[in-house]
C-alpha cells in the first residue's frame, strides 16, 4: 500500500492533481476538505474537539486504507491546528501495515497562487478563496507547521498542468 502524502498552500492544486493520479491509478483520492465539512457541522475550525478528531479520523483512513492494501492520495495544507506529531503518526500508521508513504510537495509562485486562491471551484468546497485573507493568515503565521516534512517529491505546480504534475507523480513512483 502506498499513501502519496500531497502537501502544499492553499490554492496550488492538490486536489485537481490528486484527482488526475486517481485517474491514470489505483489510487482513491481522500480530500482532507471531507473531513472539516463533517467536523465543522459540529465543531469550531481549531477548536480541541476538531483538532483532535480530525486527526483520528485522518489517521484512521490511513489504517483501513493500508489494512485492506488501498493506495491513498491525500490532499494537505500545513497549518498551525495540526500537530507536530501528525507526521510521523502518519508514517507510523503505514509502515506498521507494511506500506509506504510518498511526501510529494506542489509550490508555485504567488502570482498563479493568487489567481487560483480566486478560483470559483474553491468556493465549491468551502475554501479559502480569498487572495488578501490568505495574506493575512500567512503573514500572521497561521499557514505555519511546526513539524518538518521532507518531500521525496517537489513540484513547481504552477510550471506544468495538473496532468503532466500527475504524470510526473505516477513516473516517480514507478522508479521507486
């Protein structure tokens, strides 16, 4: 079982990426956004009780997922609620299952960030969609992760489609 572990800010398009390797793979796409639509139903965002089952829940698809040999593309955007644990909980998760996790990193430069931050499918989902508010919670350090995450993979996402960055992700894996 491999967990592709796809990280990055807000907007840079995990999600449309992770959706095009679920397209050319056997992998099922778990969108972290799934989760806090269900949490924030009954929970505040970074309040205890969310925090705390976000990650049980996260982690808990991690260990069916790996239990029953399902390969995984998880969407992530670093940020201050989660804890610094949650990464080698994560790797702990898979390797105790025999599996692998595979941190594949997406940036792009401000000015594409910027018109996709905008974009009206963000809005679908309950995103932040908004350029200045993002500004504002990265300058105030709340896009900010405590934990360090090495990427076996980074991507300028904003350089290449989401199809030629899935291809790019399926070419990698098939090297390891």
């Amino acid at each position: 079982m491999r967990l592709v572990f796809l990280y990055g800010p807000p907007g840079v398009g995990k999600l449309t990426v992770a959706t095009e390797l679920a397209a050319r793979s056997d992998f099922k796409v778990f969108h972290n956004h799934l989760t806090l639509k269900l949490l924030l139903t009954v929970f505040e965002f970074g309040s205890e009780g969310f925090r705390h089952l976000r990650e049980d829940i996260w982690l808990g698809v991690f260990r069916e997922a790996a239990a029953a040999g399902t390969n995984l593309v998880f969407t992530f955007a670093p940020e201050s609620t989660v804890s610094p644990s949650f990464i080698a909980r994560t790797v702990e998760v898979i390797g105790q299952a025999g599996g692998q996790v595979v941190f594949v990193e997406l940036h792009c430069a401000d000015d594409i960030l910027r018109v996709r931050m905008e974009a009206d499918s963000r809005r679908d989902w309950g995103k932040l969609s908004s350029w200045e508010e993002y500004v504002k919670l990265r300058d105030a350090g709340v896009l900010d992760y405590d934990a360090i995450i090495v990427p076996a993979l980074s991507i300028d996402a904003g350089a290449a489609s989401a199809r030629d960055t899935a291809e790019q992700i399926t070419d990698f894996l098939e090297r390891l």
